[in-house]
C-alpha cells in the first residue's frame, strides 16, 4: 500500500480519535458499494478506508502503526474485521449501509430524547412590545406517575428481559466481503423495553406513558414580533431516563389601530388639515403607553412628512425607541359656496413661487 493510513483517510498523525471517526464516516459514505454498485475502484477503496481505520481507531493498534519496530503485523486482507463471509445475517431487506454508522454509537449509548411539542399563543400589540406572562396550557407525554413509567402495575409487575439483560438493545456482528461490522439493534424479545411486563398497569394499558394538559406560566419578553418561534427548552415530551424534548411556541401579535412597530420604533400616520399644513401648529398625538405626546407642526408642512419624536417609542426599561409620525394633509370636500369663493380668493393671493413642487414642474 502506497498511502499511509493518516493519506487514506485524509488526517494528520496528530488527529485525534474524533476527527479520525468524523474522516472514516463521510469517506465511508461517499465510497460505500451500495452507493457505487458495480464500481471495482470504489469497493477497493472502501477495503482501504476499513483497513485504515479498523488501525487508527485503535490506540495499541494504531500505536504500533506509528513505531513498526515495536512489532506491528499487520492487518491486511480482512482489514482488521476478520475474515471475509457472505451477505448472510441482513434482516428486513436492509444492507450494510443501513448498519455501518450504528458502529459509531448510533445505538445504545445515545441519550434519548423526547419529542418537541407546539402550541400557538396570541399576544396583543402592547404585549408583544412591553413583554408579558401569561399561562398556556400545552399538551404533551410524561411517564405514568401510576406505574412509574414501567408499564407495569404498581411499577413492579415485571421483570428484567434476559435477552438483553435489561438494556433494550443486542450487541451483533455481520460478516461482509469487507470484514465484520458490529452495530446494536432494539432486542426483539422485549420491545426495546427491557423488561417483560407480567401485569399491565391499568392507567396507561402498559405504554409507561401518558397524554396529560399541562399548565405552563411562561415570561414573554419585550420586543416580540408577529410569527416569532419561541423555543422552550426542556418543557416538551417528558422521557423516563432521557432528555425531556422542547415547547415550541409560534406568536401571533394582533395588530394595533394606530401603530405598526420595528424593534423598539413605532411608526403611525397622523392626518392634519390643510390649514395646519399651511400656517403649522401645535397638537398632541396618541401614545402607545401613558399620556400624549406635543408635536410641532412646522409652517408650510407637506404631505407625507414624516416627524421623528426622539424616545417616543418602546421603553423596556434596556432600550428607547423613537417614533416616527407621517403627517398626511386631508384635502377638505363638500365645500359650500362661499367656502369656494373664498378659497379661490386666498389662491389668488398666493404667488406661484411659493409652491416647490410646482413651481419647479413648471420649470421643467
């Protein structure tokens, strides 16, 4: 073999075990002859990959690879599984490439985990911008307090499954033209339980689990938008020995009469006459919490301008923001006769220069 084991699987001698594995699997994939059928090169490259592994994740092995005259022999051939043999011991139609990766822990060992569950909450516009707590109510599964999540009654209604002597899960080995692959599967004696129930508990008809309403106060902070993902850790299915799953909450945030929000700024159109536009005024315009705010309007305002009221916006107590107010000039309608006589009066008095917009369209 020309390559060393550390060229084959692309790593360096200092590698640790992590990255060897880490290396071996995704070669492992791409090379793997139930994804290159009929491929002679890469069945031979998958023996190598094996042949380089089976030696470096080993510590004496690899050991002795690193100081040959400390008497390493070699593991060619088989690549360190042993002899080659048939395709016998696949069940279910299933091939080694559905196994090759329960090697690395795939099974067993792996902490289970519960599922996550969902749960829609609606918060007002005001909620959503000053942050609130409110009670939910979620659905999930918890082990059966009556049988202490045995299944069985009582909680002692059962034994320990000889098959797999209480683990849930068989240790095997396959025989392959690549040598020998051991992986774990669930025991089929006990359902992966195991234990073997003699008498079911009554509650939860020997599923250890059951469907419970949970009521749950949750502290929404500030700053939530419309379609936020909240993730709840822990506050999902419940797993006897394992890792609870997570609550995961979508927010609806019911829009508000005046407002529309970005972050901590609040943005609302205020209508003024044209009167207002002309001479400008003094008004107060609505807050989202507490009293009015004063405004100026400035003389000779046109429509669609917009006034910034500096620390306006949302307070949270961390962060101010501002709000921004577009001023929109309301055109009167229904004007009487005398109405249209005088304003036709007070045009006259205007000279055009004192309209920007146009007196600059003339121009052009």
């Amino acid at each position: 073999m020309d390559k060393s084991y550390y060229d084959i699987l692309g790593v360096s001698k200092t590698a640790t075990q992590d990255e060897i594995k880490s290396a071996y699997k995704k070669l492992a994939f791409k090379y793997h002859p139930d994804r290159n059928s009929g491929d002679a090169s890469a069945a031979e490259k998958f023996k190598e990959i094996n042949e380089a592994y089976q030696t470096l994740s080993d510590a004496d092995k690899r050991a002795q690879y690193d100081n040959p005259t400390q008497g390493f022999g070699g593991f060619g051939g088989g690549g360190g599984f042993g002899g080659f043999g048939g395709f016998g011991g696949f069940g279910g139609g299933e091939s080694i490439f559905d196994n090759i990766f329960n090697f690395f822990g795939g099974g067993g060992n792996a902490r289970a985990q519960g599922r996550d569950v969902s749960a829609h909450v609606t918060l007002t516009f005001e909620e959503a911008a000053f942050g609130v707590q409110k009670e939910i109510s979620v659905n999930r599964t918890e082990p059966c307090s009556a049988c202490k999540g045995t299944g069985a009654r009582n909680g002692t209604e059962y034994t320990k499954c000889t098959n797999c002597n209480g683990n849930g899960k068989v240790r095997f080995v396959q025989n392959t033209p690549y040598g020998q692959m051991a992986s774990e599967r669930v025991c089929p004696k006990c359902g992966g339980a195991g234990k073997i129930i003699k008498e079911t508990c009554s509650k939860c008809g020997g599923k250890a689990y059951v469907r419970v309403n949970t009521k749950l106060k949750l502290t929404f902070p500030p700053l939530m938008e419309n379609g936020h993902v909240v993730t709840v850790r822990g506050e999902g299915d419940k797993i006897k020995n394992g890792t609870p799953g997570d609550l995961q909450i979508s927010l609806t945030v019911t829009p508000h009469k005046l407002f529309t929000r970005k972050s901590a700024d609040l943005y609302m159109t205020y209508p003024i006459t044209i009167i207002q536009a002309m001479l400008g005024d003094k008004v107060k315009v609505p807050a989202l919490k507490g009293d009015p705010i004063a405004m100026t309007i400035p003389e000779g305002t046109q429509s669609a301008t917009t006034i910034k009221l500096r620390g306006a916006g949302v307070d949270t107590g961390k962060r101010k923001g501002d709000m921004y107010v577009k001023l929109v000039v309301d055109v009167p309608k229904n004007l009487t006769r005398e109405q249209k006589e005088r304003a036709k009066e007070l045009d006259k008095l205007i000279k055009e220069n004192q309209y920007d917009s146009v007196k600059n369209f003339n121009r052009r």
